[in-house]
C-alpha cells in the first residue's frame, strides 16, 4: 500500500473530527427523545431534565413499595406482604405469568377483594409479567428502572401513549384498593400519575 504524504496529512484530523461529530449527535438523541411503537426514537416537546428527574424519584417511591414490588419480583414467584417474602403455596409464574401447571393465580385470585385479611386480593388482570419480558421492580436503583421502563424492548412493547396510559391501568389502580391489613403505596393515586406524567412528559429522563 502506497499512502502518500497528502493524504496522511489528512487522515489524522479527519477521523477525531467525524467521532465527535457521531457522539454529539447520537448522546442528544438519546437525552431528547422517546421510543414510539416502531422502535424508532421520535422528538419531545418541553424536555426538562430537572422536573423529569424528580417526578421519577417521586413514581420510584411507588413501585418499589410492596403493593407493586409484589408482582414485579428479581425471581420467578411472587412476594407477599409489607415485607416482600416469597409467596407461600408454591406459587411459580409459568411461561404466561398466571401460574404454573395447576397452580394459577385465579385459583385464589378472583376478580375483586376477598373481604377479610390475609386474604387474596382480586383484580381480572391478576397476574406476574411473562417469563420472556419479566419486567423486575426488585432490587433496580431508580436509574435502571428508568431506563427499563422507558424500552420499548423491555416494557411490554409500550409507546409513549401506552406508557401513559398504563399509570391508569386496572391492574395499576388496584395498588390503591389492596384488601384488608395491607398498606397503601406512599403517594395518593392522584399524585402518582400526576408524578408519572410529568415524568414523561418532560422528556423521561433517568436520575443519575
Ligand atoms: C393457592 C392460592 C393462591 C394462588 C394459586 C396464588 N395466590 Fe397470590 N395470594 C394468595 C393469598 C391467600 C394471598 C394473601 C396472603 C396474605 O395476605 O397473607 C396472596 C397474596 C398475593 C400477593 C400479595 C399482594 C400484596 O399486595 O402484598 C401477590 C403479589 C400475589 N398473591 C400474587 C400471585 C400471583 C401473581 C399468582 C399466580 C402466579 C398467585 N398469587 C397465585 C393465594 C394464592
Ligand atoms: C397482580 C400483579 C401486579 C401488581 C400488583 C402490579 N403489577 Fe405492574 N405489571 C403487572 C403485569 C402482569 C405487567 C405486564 C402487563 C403489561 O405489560 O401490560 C405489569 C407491568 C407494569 C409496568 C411496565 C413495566 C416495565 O418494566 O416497563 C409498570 C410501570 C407497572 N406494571 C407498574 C405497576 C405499579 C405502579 C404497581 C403498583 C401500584 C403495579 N405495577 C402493581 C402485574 C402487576
């Protein structure tokens, strides 16, 4: 090969040049966007990473409280009571969420409250995520629960809109009506999806 001293003159300024140019654009990217339902990133209005940021600190008091943490385990049974322990009876998740082999979650779980306590709560949604997206609360800083909320890969395939409209969600309401003996997450229903709004509407950031 014969490089002349015209173009390595050239080459050494050029290749630092394009890289920085590469990183500005794809770290801007990634700060003022948001993942729509074809995967691709789609600009935000009113990004503003400080508001965002502290509504998030604000929706993670919430979902790793153990009304939510529950059915968002780092295992594959789900936990039970104010202290998260392993739920008894043996229950598993199964490839779908509701249970595995005879055991499924509607057994038990009936489609409201059973009166009294220690008894199942009900919801007609009753169930873990699946076992191919299993979508962990448990264990996660607030940093990578942000992050994995926000990707669409990894959230149940869900858009802006969908993620929005998942703070109304039954399954998510009924963290508010858990059965006798339990208690409440630590923001009122009305903070948490006003919380859960601005944090994606300010651009979805994800705390440090
Ligand atoms: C054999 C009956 C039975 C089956 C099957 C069952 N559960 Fe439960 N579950 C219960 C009972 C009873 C409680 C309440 C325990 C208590 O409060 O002491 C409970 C409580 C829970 C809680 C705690 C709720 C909270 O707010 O702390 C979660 C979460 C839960 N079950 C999830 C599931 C899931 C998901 C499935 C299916 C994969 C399932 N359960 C299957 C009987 C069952
Ligand atoms: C009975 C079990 C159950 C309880 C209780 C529960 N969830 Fe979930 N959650 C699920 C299931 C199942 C999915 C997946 C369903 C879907 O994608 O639509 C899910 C998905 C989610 C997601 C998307 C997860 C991700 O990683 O992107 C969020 C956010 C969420 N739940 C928030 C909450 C909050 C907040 C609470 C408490 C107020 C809560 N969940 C309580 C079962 C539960």
């Amino acid at each position: 090969m014969n490089v002349t001293n015209q173009q390595k003159k050239y080459r050494i300024p050029v290749i630092p040049t394009v890289i920085t140019l590469l990183l500005l654009i794809t770290t801007s990217a990634a700060f003022f966007s948001f993942t729509n339902d074809h995967g691709k990133k789609a600009p935000v209005v009113n990004a503003d990473s400080l508001a965002s940021v502290q509504a998030f600190t604000q929706v993670y008091r919430v979902l790793m409280s153990p009304r939510c943490m529950n059915c968002h385990p780092a295992g594959d049974q789900p936990l039970q009571g104010e202290d998260s322990h392993i739920h008894t009876m043996n229950v598993h998740r199964g490839t779908d969420g509701k249970g595995l082999y005879a055991l499924k979650c509607t057994n038990c779980h009936q489609s409201k409250n059973v009166p009294g306590v220690h008894t199942p709560p009900g919801n007609p949604k009753w169930a873990l995520p699946p076992a191919d997206m299993k979508m962990v609360f448990q264990g996660k800083t607030a940093h990578e629960l942000a992050i994995q909320i926000m990707d669409y890969d990894r959230n149940g395939h869900k858009n802006k809109e969908q993620l929005l409209e998942h703070a109304r969600d039954t399954l998510v309401k009924a963290g508010w009506n858990p059965g006798e003996g339990r208690a409440l997450p630590p923001l009122s229903y009305t903070a948490f999806v006003k919380a859960w709004d601005t944090w994606i509407e300010k651009g979805a950031f994800a705390p440090k």
